[in-house]
C-alpha cells in the first residue's frame, strides 16, 4: 500500500477515530491489529504514523468484519501487511511542468550535441548549416517540454485530461513553432547561430547531460518516457 501525502494523511486521521474504532473490532481482528503494531513498533514507527495507517486500515476491517470477512482474508498474513507497510514506495512529489520540460530539454541538448557532434568530427570539422547553439536550445526545449507535456497527460485521470487529438495537435503546433524558430535561427550569421567545432558539440552534450543529471537528482525526477 503506497503511503498518502502527508496532508492527505493528516485529513484522513482527523476524520476517523481510532480510539473509537478499536474497541468494535473481533477478538481475531484485534489480535491482527496488535501484532501488526508490534511489528510497526519494532521498525522504529511512531504511534502517530501507526495511527495514521490505522485511520485508513479500521474503517475496512469493521466494514468487512460485518461481512464475516477477517482482516487476515482483507489484507492477508499480517507479516505480509507489516512489509507491505514497511516498503512501501514513497508517494511521488507532483513536479512543475516547466522543470521538466526545461530537464528533458537539456537531455534533448545533448543528444543533439552528440548527433552534430559526431557528424562534425565525420566530416572533417564541419556540421551541416544550421546547426548553431540557439537552433540546437530551441529544438531541444521544444522537444523537451513537448514530451514533458505528454508524460503529464498519461498520468492524468482520463475523466479530467484533453483527448487524444487534443494533446497530438497540442504537441504538433509546439513541434512546428519550434521547428520554425530553429530554422529561422540558421539565417542569423553570429556566432551563436552558426555551425561550430566538432568538440564545442561534444562540449555542449556533456555540459547539457550534467545538467539534466543534477536536476535529476536533486528533483528526482522522472524519465523521458515515465
């Protein structure tokens, strides 16, 4: 069972008496409840957090215990519920759409820089034209939070995010906007819209890639296709 947010823990505790509730469970049930918090206790768990699960576990184990269901047919083998307490995986912080976009933004930097970059070193020095950093940035970021869009649209409910169509041309007028930016860059001749070295490419896939792996790690953010 995936722990709640805090808040949302807090407010489900607030709703449910527990101390109500433990009086009214089954001899077995409240055998259950009493080694499972034995268990929790021997893992270094407060009473506050017990309780917090607590808040949730009674409500289904009286409703079931009325149906002549015990907790051990509702949750299993109470050493099993204990780990599954215990391990539980940690609930995923919602993060802002624009650091992802801006994280898989630079990953896309530095694929791009890796792709010119090798092209470049093939070609003797010389990347084909419009490949200059701003082009390269642009494309990135738009394919970026083009994909940073899409991940937040396969986590939604589907009762609350756009259709299928909606999100595709969504995602194709970035592309397109993007792609016109970019190119309109290449017809700019400074020397940050012009082709470069081989090993400013290669430069700037391995600055891009520390960038997106630090963000990544202090973030915790997800993958490309999470």
């Amino acid at each position: 069972m995936a722990q709640k947010p805090i808040k949302e823990a807090e407010a489900v505790e607030e709703t449910v008496d527990v101390d109500a509730l433990l009086p009214q469970l089954s001899k077995k049930n409240d055998e259950y409840i009493f080694k499972l918090r034995r268990i929790l206790t021997q893992h270094q768990w407060t009473e506050e957090r017990q309780r917090t699960v607590l808040a949730k576990m009674l409500p289904e184990i009286i409703t079931a215990q009325h149906q002549g269901r015990p907790a051990t047919q509702l949750y299993g083998p109470v050493t099993e519920k204990a780990e599954s307490l215990i391990h539980a995986p940690k609930p995923i912080k919602k993060v802002a759409f624009w650091l992802s976009g801006v994280d898989l933004g630079f990953l896309f930097a530095s694929m791009f820089g890796l792709v010119y970059g090798g092209m470049a070193l093939y070609n003797h020095g010389k990347a084909s034209a419009g490949n200059g950093l701003l082009s390269i940035i642009v494309m990135a970021m738009t394919a970026g939070f083009a994909f940073a869009l899409y991940n937040d649209w396969s986590r939604a409910k589907k009762d609350t995010r756009m259709k299928t169509w909606q999100i595709l041309t969504l995602a194709v007028v970035i592309i397109l906007a993007g792609s016109w930016i970019s190119g309109a860059l290449a017809y700019l001749n400074t020397p940050l819209t012009t082709t470069m070295s081989w090993w400013a490419y290669l430069i700037l896939a391995a600055a891009s890639y520390g960038i997106h792996w630090l963000l990544k790690r202090k973030y915790h953010l997800r993958g490309l296709m999470a």
